[in-house]
C-alpha cells in the first residue's frame, strides 16, 4: 500500500532524493571551483558548515513537507543504548587504527636515522 504522505507531495520527495542522493558530491564539486584547494580555517568551516545545512534541509524536508517520520529515513531513537554501544565499538576500532598508524609511522622516522 502507498503511503498518502508521499503520494501527496511527489515534489519533496524528488527535492529529498536528489538532495540525498546527489548534493553533497555537487557541492564539494562547485566548492573546489570556486575555493580551490587551498585548505584554511574559515575554507573548511565554510565547507562543513554548507554540508551541515544540506542535512538540516533534507531533514526540514522529510519533517515538514513530507510529513513522515525521521524513521522513514533510518534514524530510530526508540533503542538508544544499542546506538551507544555501537558508537561507542566503532570509536575503538578507530581508535586502535590511528594507533597502529601512530605506531608504524614512528618506527619509519626511526628507521630512517
């Protein structure tokens, strides 16, 4: 069965989906153009900051003139202590790999004296 929400407002669906599907990439191209690649300070807020209105528009889109829940989109809140584990797992693994990279880039500088 249709869901009613979507089938009244076919053109936020199609914003929603090319903004998740395609934004991003055509942002970071268009911000390479015009801001090259010399990275400072202000270029990455600048480039983090559009990135986070880009989820922020896709979120105001499903919300609002969708009218679905944040569900439809993946994003459950009804087990949160799963979530925190799983954070909490991959921050090790990510972790204990900046570590080994830590670790072999110091034994090259030593082994290069």
């Amino acid at each position: 069965m249709h869901n009613p929400a979507t089938i009244r407002r076919p053109v936020a669906t199609f914003i929603g989906l090319a903004i998740a599907l395609s934004a991003a990439p055509v942002f970071m191209a268009v911000f390479r153009l015009v801001a090259g690649e010399n990275r400072s300070d202000l270029q990455v807020l600048a480039r983090e900051l559009g990135i986070w209105l880009l989820v922020g528009a896709l979120l105001w889109i499903v919300k609002r003139r969708e009218v679905l829940p944040l569900s439809s989109i993946g994003l459950h809140t009804d087990r949160p202590l799963r979530s925190i584990l799983r954070g909490a797992v991959l921050a090790l693994m990510v972790a204990a790999f900046i570590g080994v990279q830590i670790k072999a880039n110091t034994i090259a500088l030593v082994a290069s004296w």
